[in-house]
C-alpha cells in the first residue's frame, strides 16, 4: 500500500481580498521568480502566522519574513508590493529571527493609516519559496473572495 503525502494549509495571514499572483503588477511576483503562492490586498493592520514554524527570514525594513515549517517548506510574506521604500515606518515587529510561532500568532502590527497616506500598495503576496519540495500545490480560495486572517486557508500543499 502506497503512502499518501502528507497534506497542509497555509492560513491567511492578513484579512482581504485575494488576489491572483500572475496578475500582481511586479513581475518579480507574477513571474514566480520568489516562489508560488497568491497575493492577498491587505484590509486589516495585522500580520499574522500562516502556518507552524520558525521564523528563517525577517528583513530589517520589516516588509516581509518567512517561517519555516517542520517539513522544511519556507513559506514567505510580503506585505505590499513598495512598503520597502518606507524603511520600516508604519511596520512594527512583534517577532524575530529564530523564533518559534504557531499559526494565527501575530507578527506584524501596520499602521494603515500611514501606509495608505504614502500611497504604499498593499497587495501582500503569501508564497512557497522552496516550492521543489512541495508535490501538489492548490489555491482552494478564488481570486475576488475575501479571507480572514487566521481563519481562512489560502493554500493547501502537500510534501
């Protein structure tokens, strides 16, 4: 008897709109060059944990950071598109490098107010970077429905 591969979700990490990857305007995310996934337009000012893991990567601007599972599947948060040009402003981090976060564990607060004043796009692409250890990759959300941070699955993956 055959084993069955090992199935997982990756949960919203922020609440909005979905919003297909190959129609994201920034080639970097709809060419995959990062990793596979979707894009979320962020509604809500906090960030959340969309899966079990380690925090791998948190850059210094605070604009993205990755999480690590326990399979070794990295998966990534970028919230905006440009929110790199703020330097950090209007991002506050409520975690760090080397940290251990359970799904739905807030890890960034967004001053929204302030980003929107900046005219800082806020479609959040949520990716599989090392998607060549992922056998089966599926988005159960359709691109125009909204999702709830920590609520909804946006990506279900098997390893």
């Amino acid at each position: 008897m055959k084993n069955e591969p090992a199935s997982y979700q990756i949960i919203a990490p922020i609440s909005g709109k979905i919003i297909e990857l190959s129609t994201v305007p920034d080639p970097v995310f709809s060419e995959k060059l990062t990793g596979d996934g979707l894009a979320i337009l962020a509604a809500s000012d906090e960030v959340l944990a969309p899966c079990d893991g380690e925090i791998t990567l948190f850059f210094d601007t605070k604009h993205a950071f990755a999480i690590t599972t326990s399979a070794g599947v990295q998966v990534l948060v970028h919230v905006g598109l440009d929110t790199v040009i703020m330097e950090g402003d209007g991002i506050t981090a409520l975690h760090h490098t080397g940290d251990k976060v359970k799904a739905g564990t807030p890890i960034l607060r967004l001053d929204l107010p302030l980003l929107e004043k900046r005219h800082i796009n806020l479609i959040s692409p949520v990716l599989i970077v090392n998607y060549d250890k992922v056998r089966r990759l599926v988005t159960p959300e359709r691109p125009g429905e909204r999702v709830a941070a920590g609520e909804d699955a946006v990506l279900e993956y098997a390893v």
